[in-house]
C-alpha cells in the first residue's frame, strides 16, 4: 500500500468517526447552491466560501471551466437537486493560463490530428465572463438562475467579483 | 444581493483574513495526487481524505464519473503538475443511480434527437471499475499511476475499496 493511499485511509478513519448527525444528510443542497471552480491544490471551496457538508454542489475540473460536463453537471444540479444560483470561480496564477493548447499537445506528442481542447485561456477575467455567458445562454439553462462570476486570489485568499449575470439582465 | 452571495462573501472575508502564509503555496500539488469525486454536497474531500490547500487535486462532477473532461483535468493534473496517484470515488445514495438517462431527458423535455449522455448507472460498484479501467486503458495515462477506486458512504463517511488498478496488475 502507498504512503499516500495510507494516509488517506487514516484520515478517513479519524473522519468517520466523529460523523455523527452527518449520515442524516440528503442529497438535495441545504443552501440551493453550485459552485464550479478549479481542481487546483491551493482551492478548499468548502472553506473559502464557508461550506459545511450538505450545503452545496461543488464541481471543480482543470480551470474551473464551463466544459459540456460542467454543463450536464449544473443542469443536474438544478433540475433534479433544486439549486437555484450559481458561482464560477477560476483563481490567480492558473495553470492554464500559463500554458497554451499547443503546449499542452506538445506535451503528449499529440499530432495535429489528433489535438485536444485543453480549455486554455489568455485572460483570466474574459474567461470568466465567457463562461459565465456560455452558461446563460445554454438553452437548457433557466434565466431565472443568477450566476456569479469570481476570481479567487491564490495569495490572499480573497474572492473579487468580475462578473454578474443574474435574471434581470442580459 | 442575494442572501446567498452575501453569506459567502462574508464567509470569504473571514477565511482570507487568517489566511497566513497559504499565499506561498505552490500550482503543484504537494502530495502529488489527485482525487476525483461527486459534487454531492454531502462529500467534503478535504475533510474525508484529510486534505489541507496545496496537498491535492480535487476534481468533482455529477457523479464522479470519468468523462472526458475529467480526463482533460486528470491528464493536465500528471504532466504539467505531477501527479503520481489518482483516487476515482463515487458514493452511497447517488442521484445518477436513481435516474436513467431516459428520466432526465424526459426532465428537460428532451426528444430523441437531443437527448443527453448524463452518464447515470445502475450499479455502483460497476460503475468505479468502469471508470478506473477507463482511465487505466487509456492511450494517454501512463501505466505507472496507481488508480484507487472507492466508494463514499454517506451515512457514515467511510470510504470502502472498490478496485485497485496499480502498476502492476489490471
């Protein structure tokens, strides 16, 4: 057994232990909210936007990007698990930022024909607005689900605002 | 603003404020593994892995099911940020085991002709083998990374092992 792999184990057991009222939880979020952000090490979402388990989805892949499975997890999210606002929050210092697709297929030894869409972007707030408007404007998206967009700053741990679209505008 | 947003932004504040030296964390992860689970709002895989910032990756979706963005984020997470061990980990009284594909369409109104890959299953089990020998078998993913699959059991946040895929064996 791995080091890591045993680790984890040992946490989990510390965990479960003190579990208590927590096994009465449902499905549904307590707070009716989703927050889809990046699978980046520094990121706890739970704590930098004060969850306790129960509370809220979180989705979180390579950038926090509005990928078509982003999008099939939000819309479950809503439709069957009632949550009714939505946060994007991509951070500081991504590592798509600093590499470009290119790189990336450069990386695999990927050929042109068969390069992937590593969902890389230039500018952190435009990717933020991008996704947020590609979520609006999904056809399968209610206009009544407000949706936050938000860079976290890697070194404070502050959340600034970049973007709004709730179901006023746009 | 909502109540909601207002609540995490406070939430936030608060976090940042005590944030001390996690301003130095580095993008790659220092235990070097990545874990990919549900967005369940039940789970917290910091604290049922024992987690703290900069220890891991942590990607989440509907199910914790092994999409293709998934892979993008799993693949970004080895070669670029060095990754060396991946945890695949669905749960206990999950919502893609209770609907079929068919449900969900039917939620969104959806004819034959739009209907959606919400990648739901029948069986749990089934379904982390399915998914780590999808990221064991796959042209991209080197054969040395250990995939760990488990399942999360909501009642009484203990992980049980599934299927272990190592360097050695599948």
């Amino acid at each position: 057994m791995s080091k890591i792999l045993k680790e984890v184990i040992i946490s989990n057991k510390k965990y479960a232990k003190n579990f208590n009222t927590k096994g009465n939880l449902q499905a549904a979020p307590i707070k009716k909210f989703a927050i889809l952000t990046c699978m980046d090490a520094r990121l706890d979402p739970a704590k930098f936007a004060g969850l306790s388990e129960g509370d809220a989805h979180v989705i979180r892949n390579a950038g926090g990007r509005v990928s078509d499975d982003a999008i099939r997890s939000l819309l479950i999210s809503y439709k069957l698990l009632g949550t009714e606002e939505w946060f994007v929050i991509h951070h500081t210092d991504c590592g798509l930022e600093k590499f470009s697709n290119t790189d990336i297929d450069k990386e695999f030894n990927l050929d042109s024909k068969n390069k992937i869409d590593w969902l890389t972007f230039t500018d952190n707030e435009k990717s933020v607005v991008e996704d947020v408007l590609r979520l609006k404007k999904h056809p399968l998206v209610p206009n009544s689900i407000p949706i936050y967009g938000y860079i976290y700053d890697c070194k404070t741990g502050n959340l600034k605002e970049v973007f709004e679209a709730t179901n006023l505008g746009i």
